[in-house]
C-alpha cells in the first residue's frame, strides 16, 4: 500500500502563489498569435459523459459502454465511492472498480475516475469521523480539511487507487477533488462556508503563521497588532478584523492539499490524463476560496486539464477561455442542467456552442450526468449529435489587441479590491452585444507577470479601477469607460439582427485564412431568420477576399457589405449550425439574401 509522505509545505501566500505562477511561463507578447504552450496531450482531451459509480449496484456493463461509444463518446466517467473501494481504514476492494475498467476497455472507451472528498453517494468513507466547522459553528457533513488522520487518509486512498488502475489498458485518468464537492470549501449548512474546524485552527497556528510570518513580531509589524504568540491569533470570521489573514489560510490551504495530492498522484501516474474541476462563480472567489489562477498554476505544473463546470454561463467560459490561453492549460467544460426545463434544450445549445471559445487549448467536454433524467432525453441527444462538429474543430478563437479586466483581488485578502458578485452576468451582457475576440484578464494574472495590460490596446474594468490600472493608464495604455467604445478598438467578427437570440463562435486556422463558424440560437422559443455579418478582419484573417459555405461546403446566398459578409441565418429554436469562411470570392451567380442590400463590391 502507498503510504502518503509527509506533507513538504510549499511556501506560504502571498508568497507562494507569486512562486508557482511564476514558473508557468512568459508573459504573453501579443494575445492569441505568440508562442505558446503545447495544448491537450493525446487521450486526454474529454469527449465524455459522467456516471454514478455503478448501475444499482452492478458494474457498469460492456453494453452500456458500447452504447456511449456509439453515441461519440471517447470517455466515461464515474464517481467513485470512497466507501466501497476502502470499506475500512486501509482496506481496500477494487474487484468492482477492475470490471467496470475492464468492461470500459472491451466497448474502446475509457473510464475516468472521480475521486470526492465529501459530496457524492459513497464519500467520505463510513468510517471518517470529523467534520468541518462553519464560520458560524454550526458543523458540516464534510470531513475537517485538515484533520491530522482524515486528510492523509483520503491522499492514501486516491493515490493507491490510481496506483492501482494505472496500467490498465481502460484507464482513462482521474478527476482530483478536495473539500466539498468541486467547490472546496463550501459547507453543506446551507448559505455558509466551511473552515472553521479544530483542525483547521490548528494548522493556521502551527503551521501557516509560523512560515508566512517566521516571528510574531513580523506579524503583529505587518497587521498592526500585539499578540504574544501565533496561538492568540484569532481564526478570524468575514466581518471581524484579521479576517483577511484567515482568509490567505483557507486560500494557502487549497493551494497545499491539492497540490500534495497531485504531485502523489503524478508520482504514481506519471503521463495518465489528469483533471481539476472548478465549480461556482466569480461571486463565489472569496468565500470557497476556488480562485481559478491557483487552480491553472497547479495545472500547468503538473499537466492537468481544468474543467470549467459552469458553462451555462457565457461570462465564465470567456474568463477561462482566456485563463487557458494565458496558462497554457487545456480547459474541459460541462454543462449543469437548469432547474428550469423548459430551457433544457436552449442552455445546452449554448454549451455547446460556447465551447470553440476554449481553442487552442480545448479540454473537451463533459455532459453532466447521463441517469436517465429529463435532461437525457432533451439534451444528451443534442450532444452527442454534435460532438463530431466539436472534434472536427482546429485552429484559435480569434483575438484582438483588447480585454476586459476583472479585479479579483479580494479573493487574495485585498478587502478593498472590486466587488465580486457576478460581474461573468455584465462580460457575457457585453459578448451578446458585441461578439469580438476580446480577452478577460485578472488582476491576479497582472500582478504575477502571467499577463501584461501593455500588450492590449484598450482595457474596460469590468468591476473597478485598481493600481495595475491606474499603472497602465499612466504608461500611455487607453482606459475605458464604456462597453460601446471597445469597437474602436477592435471590430467585432459577427454583427447580428437581434443579439441575445443567436450567437456566432469561431474558430481560425493556423495560417488565418479560413474560420470555422458555430452558429447558435441560445433561446427556447424563438427562431432566428435575419442576417449574420461576419467580418473577416474582426476574425484576424489575413488580408484578402472571403466568402461562406455551409457544412457541405456549398456557398450559402451572401454579399459583400462594408462590415464584411452578409448571409441570411436560419435556425430554429435551440438549435445548432455551421458554417465556415473560406479564401476567395463567393461562385459567380451566388444569390444576395433578403435583408442584406445591394452589397458592395468585394474588397
């Protein structure tokens, strides 16, 4: 059995998080056309679906697989029951977890684990015993975060299983999963927050405080305070003073777990795909202390994809298209169905279509959760009848010389950075309306070198005007005030009749003279026939003339207007389409759409 070494405590926030971001590379000389990091590695880009950890309590069968497999399906993956695969402290049962790999591997698809702390059917084990402590005192279902018997246990559990399954030939990687669910320190006591167990308190006065601060009277210079020791220092609720120094902990904490588990894992599992997930929003930085920029250090140091589980919302998957880009790390998405269904259909439409904002580093994509629900019978077939459109993509979202900048350094224990409730709502708001290859970048990004606001343009805060801002305006950088004016900018690469209803993503080749389009209409009850303009410089194509085909590859009725292309879409009601920009005039005779004038000559 692999036995879980002692812990070898990276250096501690602020400090660490400016050490490991720092080793992620260069900062980016000019967004989206310089050097960059090697995308997905083969196998571990997800075409996949997610399971419960068996069929009632049988293996998942060869049948079953063989179903996904027809369906597109490259992986499947399964929550894992702590419970089952160690029904006692150091005892472990994989019988059933090798015949669903086995199973997995004789259908051609391969099984991805998800290995859960606390929040699913099976985890925590019965036997773990603590609990997590909210800010409030009220105790959580969640096992201690820090708890000296119950965190190594669960670091043993993971990494001897993936010992384990390593070489078997239907492995397909592992999901790697700490605190509560994806969304680390959430409580299950509903509307507070987990980490506030004895366990935790112990940790911030043994441990962290020792090596952020080495003496307390460094601490006492550095927070204007007259303790005597670490141990009177108060484990500090939002609201109260020092909260900020509790709240670098938690942050500090998540940084440390994961990063011990996956090293333990890497160890063990050196070149087998490896995935972090992400769950919640930007309001939710502060408080789960989930804050993407540690999550892609650590990917980027140990060759994890990120899978970015809030895809229903169009501000989140640009924040991490561009955190991909800026990282070099692939980024997965999947899709948690509304609890609205009459909208089933709409939000996985959008998905979908949101998806070739990820390239060049798309993870793939994961449908959450094929188990015979309404959102099987609405959404999975939508997925799977596209996924070869997804796997046929290649090439970059476009970007321009611009970005929206989003101040999120009230997650790192700046109580006076920009408020984080959901400014994703206003970059999406933004996008609707001007459908362009702008990046999001994050103050956290800036002040560790990831990126540099010198690079770009023009800059529109999203939720207020910090001093990297105020910095870069000083050096001559343009500061916006207004959504509108980022067009002067940079031209968006799609105008449309009515904004909200369709939504145009693309996709441009290496050499820039073709564009793969994904053509969306995101609502549940409206149709789209209007036209769509798309603008081959907004899509930073080479200087030339272009037109538009269909997925036949036949030219579609179009002209050539002072915008760009003028083409008249027809899509129903969330649904998808395609077409692509393609080098040279459109076929003579091709017929002008209702909608779009005469034209003007071809440039």
């Amino acid at each position: 059995m692999h036995r879980h070494r002692a812990r070898k405590y990276l250096i501690p926030i602020p400090v660490a998080l400016l050490a490991v971001l720092a080793v992620v590379g260069a900062a980016l000389t000019f967004p989206g056309f310089g050097a960059k990091a090697s995308a997905a590695t083969a196998g571990s880009t997800l075409w996949s679906t997610q399971l419960k950890w068996d069929d009632n309590g049988t293996a998942w069968s060869e049948a079953s697989f063989a179903a996904l497999k027809a369906k597109g399906l490259s992986q499947a993956e399964i929550d894992m029951s702590w419970n089952t695969v160690e029904p006692a402290r150091g005892s472990f049962t994989y019988a059933e977890l090798d015949q669903e790999i086995a199973n997995a591997n004789a259908a051609g698809v391969h099984l991805v684990l998800i290995f859960w702390y606390s929040g699913w059917s099976g985890s925590p084990a019965s036997w773990v015993t603590s609990h997590e402590t909210t800010a409030s005192g009220a105790q959580s279902a969640t096992p201690a975060w820090w708890d000296p018997t119950d965190e190594p246990a669960y670091l043993t559990y993971v990494t001897d299983t993936v010992k384990h399954v390593a070489g078997e030939a239907g492995y397909g990687g592992s999901i790697l999963d700490y605190g509560r669910l994806d969304s680390v320190w959430d409580s299950t006591v509903s509307g507070q927050v987990d980490g506030w167990a004895q366990a935790d308190v112990n940790e911030f006065h043994n441990v962290y405080l020792p090596q952020t601060y080495s003496t307390i009277g460094a601490f006492n210079s550095a927070n204007k305070t007259s303790y005597s020791s670490f141990s009177q220092v108060p484990a500090a609720t939002p609201g109260q003073p020092l909260a900020s120094v509790y709240q670098l902990f938690r942050l500090w904490s998540v940084q440390q777990v994961y990063g011990q588990l996956t090293a333990d894992v890497r160890a063990v599992s050196a070149s087998t795909p490896l995935y972090y997930y992400f769950g919640g929003h930007v309001g939710n930085f502060a408080n789960y202390e989930n804050v993407p920029e540690v999550f892609f250090g650590l990917a980027k140091k140990y060759d994890v994809t990120v899978i970015q589980d809030c895809s229903e919302s169009t501000g989140i998957d640009l924040l991490f298209a561009a955190l991909g880009r800026a990282y070099g790390v692939p980024v997965a998405t999947e899709w948690t169905a509304p609890s609205d269904s009459t909208q089933l259909a709409a939000q996985a439409v959008q998905w979908i279509g949101n998806y070739p904002m990820m390239l060049p580093e798309g993870g793939g994509t994961d449908f959450f959760i094929h188990d015979g629900t309404q959102k099987d019978t609405v959404a999975f077939p939508i997925y799977t009848g596209w996924l070869a459109n997804l796997k046929g993509l290649s090439g970059s979202y476009p970007q321009q010389p611009v970005a929206v900048y989003l101040d999120d350094s009230l997650a790192y224990g700046n109580t006076a950075g920009g408020a984080l409730g959901a400014p994703e709502n206003a970059i999406a708001s933004l996008w609707d309306g001007y459908q362009a290859g702008f990046s999001v970048v994050t103050s956290e990004e800036v002040a560790t070198g990831i990126v540099k606001l010198s690079q770009y343009r023009a800059v529109l805060p999203i939720n207020g005007v910090d001093a990297n801002l105020t910095a870069y305006q000083k050096a001559g950088g343009k500061l916006l005030t207004a959504g509108s004016q980022l067009a002067q900018y940079a031209p968006a690469y799609a105008s449309l009749s009515n904004s909200g209803i369709v939504q145009v993503v693309p996709v441009v080749d290496a050499a820039r003279t073709g564009a793969q389009l994904t053509l969306a209409d995101i609502n549940s009850g409206t149709a789209y026939n209007d036209p769509v303009t798309v603008n081959p410089t907004g899509l930073g194509l080479a200087a030339g003339t272009y037109h538009l085909v269909n997925a036949a590859g036949t030219a579609i009725p179009q002209v050539a207007v002072s915008g760009g292309i003028c083409a008249s879409a027809s899509l129903s009601a969330a649904s998808l389409s395609e077409w692509s920009v393609v080098a040279g005039a459109a076929p003579a005779g091709t017929p002008t759409p209702a909608g779009c004038g005469t034209g003007t000559a071809a440039k």
